[in-house]
C-alpha cells in the first residue's frame, strides 16, 4: 500500500501522521487542553485558531519523524467531517493545498469511522498489524467525547450504523461527570484515576443504567449524568439552588461516586454490545470480532468489559493502543489509504461537515 499523510483538526488536537501499510511511520499531536482548560470545554474559536498557528510545525515534525519526504506522499487525508466547522476547516484547508501541491490524490474522511479503524493499524515499533483473515463481518463500538454509536461493519469501508446516542456522549458524560466531582477537563482520565482510588467502591451507589425500549441498540448518559448532579450537589431547592458543592464531600465518597459512575457507564455499554451482536446473529451476520475505538476505550475499567464480552461471545477484539484511542491522524490515514485503494477519493472542492456520514 502507498504511503499516506493524514490530517486531523475537528476538535482541540492539531495532529498530522504517516502511514504504509497499516504501518503508523510517524504520528504527531499537539493538544490544545491547556488552551480551554480554564472554560471547562472546549472553545471553538480558540480552537481554531490554534490549529492555524500549529499544523505546519506539526506538518513538519510528522514528515522529519516518519524520515519520509513530500514527494513519497501518494495521498493526502483528512479528517473533513464531523466536527467544529472552523476547526475542521484549516485540516481541510491545508490538505487540499499539499494535495494539490504535490499533485496527489486528497482523501476525505469521516473521524468516528476512522476511530474504528484505528485498531487495525501497527503502532510505531510494532511487528504487524493484525491479521484481516476471518475478521468480518464485525461488530463497531465508538465510544468518544462526541459519538457514541454501534456498527455493523463488513469492511473498514462498508459500515452501517446500528445505534447511537440519544443524548450525550459517553465522554460527555464522563467529562461532565468530572466537572460536577470538581476535576479538572477533560475529566475522563481523571474520574478514571479518582474512581481507581483504593478505597473506592463501585457498589456504593446504584446509578441508572438506561436501557431505552426493548432491543434498542441506542444508548442514553444524561439520566446518569443528572443522577450524579444530584448525588454530589443535592436536590435542587424551589428557588433552583444546590444545597451542596464537590468540595463539601470527602475525598472517599467523591471516589466512590466516580466508580459507581464508571460502572454504570461500563454496564450500559455491555448491555448494548449484547444486544447488538444477539441482532446480529439473528440476521445471520454472527460478528466475527469487536472492533473498537475513540477517547473513552482509553479508560482500563470499559477495555476491561470488552475484553470479557470478547472473550464470552467468542469474538477477536481489536482494540488501538492507547495512543491511537484519542484523537490522532495515524487512524485518519490508515483509513485514508483503505479509501484510496478502494479508489474513493475527493475533488479538491470537499468542504467541511459538522456532522459524521451515518
Ligand atoms: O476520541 P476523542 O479523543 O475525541 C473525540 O472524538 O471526541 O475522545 C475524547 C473523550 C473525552 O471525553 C475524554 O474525557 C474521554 O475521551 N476519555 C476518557 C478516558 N480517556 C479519554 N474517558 C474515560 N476514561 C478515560 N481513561
Ligand atoms: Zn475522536
């Protein structure tokens, strides 16, 4: 397979990578956390701004790290959809110009699909990628602080949506969760180390777990998220106040309140991948493995879950390493070239879209 640079700008990471067969070269990200920390989110213009002022020096040290030179670039990919517009304007913006630049075909591709692909790249020191032989068809989880969506999958091209979130995000909910323990964003890792905490206990506290209607594949976090303003500030008074703050309970019933969080989204996750892979096999499509991907498969407790689901449905699991969980560009290349040898390329006129293809 050719060599191909891909480009990803659709929320705070500025990231640029290379990638030849299935094989991550180089992968550069340059995150903006410290930019938004002090908002609690993410602010757009900030963001893409930022991205501006960072994807040529990120450019650069992505070309120098993979020792690969411009014109071994056979493809230019990039991350066009979902996302903020203007952040994922100025990838999309600068890969058209390298595109045409060096000649090449540009490549536009949808960031959640791309997050499931991620697994089936070799990082930086790996041996092989994983074997494709007898992988499909399989069954997609993306678990990210935007998405959160199941797929049947026949190909890394070829996916079907199956489920997705009515709500929030899984790490939606796992950051807001955080804000409202009083952690500092983005929560995820931190509600994951504060939920890690030895004294912590997971049954402390019975969250809901939504399950929405019978044989849904689609997923709900904002109950959970209410329950746990509630557990920490206390009911709303009539006049709207919170009888409480985070820093009005003690270091082990915040811990405990972060692992009965976990748990509950863990559960809710699991209850979903059964379902979806029952539907399956009842349409005669037994998925042969779990691919899965995006910021929350990071977290040990839910990679642990899927581990065991893997294991009891007797599926492989594929799962990137960590470094290929959160946003980077290696998975949008990796994707990239799949599209590429499948000869599904864009004009230079792709513009940017806010929401994913389904
Ligand atoms: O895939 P990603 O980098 O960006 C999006 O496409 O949204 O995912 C970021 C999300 C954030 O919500 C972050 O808090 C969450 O992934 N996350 C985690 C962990 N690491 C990252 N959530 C729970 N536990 C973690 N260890
Ligand atoms: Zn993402």
């Amino acid at each position: 397979m050719p060599t191909v640079l891909g480009i990803e700008t659709s929320c705070d990471e500025t990231a640029v990578a290379v990638v030849r067969d299935r094989r991550v070269l180089a992968t550069v990200v340059a995150s903006q956390h410290e930019l938004h920390e002090e908002y609690g989110g993410v602010v757009p213009e900030i963001a893409s701004r930022a991205h501006v002022e960072r994807i040529i020096p990120v450019l650069r040290a992505a070309l120098a790290r993979a020792a690969v030179s411009a014109n071994q670039i056979a493809a230019v990919a990039v991350g066009h959809r979902p996302g903020l517009i203007g952040s994922l304007l100025v990838g999309v913006s600068a890969a058209k110009a390298l595109a045409w630049s060096l000649g090449v075909p540009l490549v536009g591709v949808d960031h959640v699909h791309a997050h499931l692909a991620a697994g089936l790249l070799a990082p930086q020191g790996e041996v092989d990628p994983p074997q494709l032989d007898g992988l499909f068809p399989a069954l997609g989880l993306v678990v990210s602080g935007g998405h959160t969506s199941l797929y049947r999958v026949a190909s890394p091209i070829e996916l079907q949506r199956l489920g997705a979130t009515i709500d929030d995000a899984l790490g939606e909910a796992f950051d807001k969760a955080a804000t409202i323990l009083g952690l500092p964003h983005p929560g995820g890792p931190a509600l994951e180390a504060l939920a890690s905490s030895a004294s912590a206990r997971a049954d402390a506290r019975d969250f809901p777990v939504a399950r929405l209607g019978h044989g849904s594949l689609d997923f709900s976090f904002s109950g959970l998220k209410t329950a746990m303003l509630y557990a920490v500030r206390g009911l709303p008074e009539p006049s709207g106040a919170m009888p409480r703050r985070a820093s009005d309970l003690s270091n082990s019933a915040r811990a405990d309140l972060a692992a009965s969080f976990q748990r509950a989204a863990v559960r809710a996750v699991r209850i979903k991948l059964d379902r979806a892979t029952d539907h399956l096999v009842a349409q005669g499509e037994a998925p042969c493995a779990l691919l899965a991907g995006g910021g929350v498969v990071a977290n040990r407790s839910l990679r642990a879950a899927l581990a065991d689901f893997a294991e009891q449905r007797r599926m492989r699991l594929i799962v990137p390493p960590m470094s290929l969980c959160v946003d980077n560009a290696a998975m949008i290349a990796g994707l990239g070239a799949e599209l590429l040898a499948a000869g599904r390329t864009s004009a230079l006129s792709l513009a940017p879209v806010p929401t994913t293809a389904l």
